[in-house]
C-alpha cells in the first residue's frame, strides 16, 4: 500500500471524494463519488475498494484531519450543475 500522500496535492475533486467517503462511512448519505478520484485516492492508500464499494482508509481519514485542523482544506468549487441521472415524477416519465 502507498504512503499517504500530502494533503496539499491532492485534487478539489480528490478532496470532494475523500469527504464523501469520510460522510459515508458516517453513515450519511453522498453524492456521486467520483471513480477516477476514488481510484486515485486508493493509489494514494487513502481509500480502497471492497465487495460494498469504495471506503476511506484510517490512513484516508487521518488526512483528511489533519488538513482540516491545519486549515489546509478551502471548500471545493460548488458542484451545483451536476444532477444525478435520473427523472424525479415532477419530469414527466
């Protein structure tokens, strides 16, 4: 497994991912988790995969702490264009 990389390298959408995977295993519910992040996260030992889906690693959410309390995490652009894909009854079916 990678050592963890340093929290300033990585992406806003790798950041955005780490988060989710952080809420989820919370058990909150995300948005849309980015593969091509997620998977750059995995190589970067912060996530992994299973049988269930993807998850943040102790190695993941250790950073993801230490950036908040070191105040190197600024939010992430809005995601507001983005919608899942899919018809809410309001739509029409």
């Amino acid at each position: 497994m990678a050592a963890a990389q340093p929290p300033d390298q990585l992406s806003a959408g790798q950041l955005i991912a780490l988060r989710n995977l952080a809420r989820k295993q919370a058990g909150e519910a995300v948005d849309w988790i980015n593969i091509a992040d997620a998977r750059a996260l995995t190589e970067l030992g912060l996530a992994d995969r299973n049988s269930e889906g993807w998850r943040i690693t102790a190695a993941g959410a250790l950073a993801l702490t230490t950036m908040v309390d070191s105040g190197a995490v600024e939010d992430p652009a809005p995601t507001n264009n983005i919608s899942p894909m899919r018809k809410d009854d309001h739509e029409g079916n």
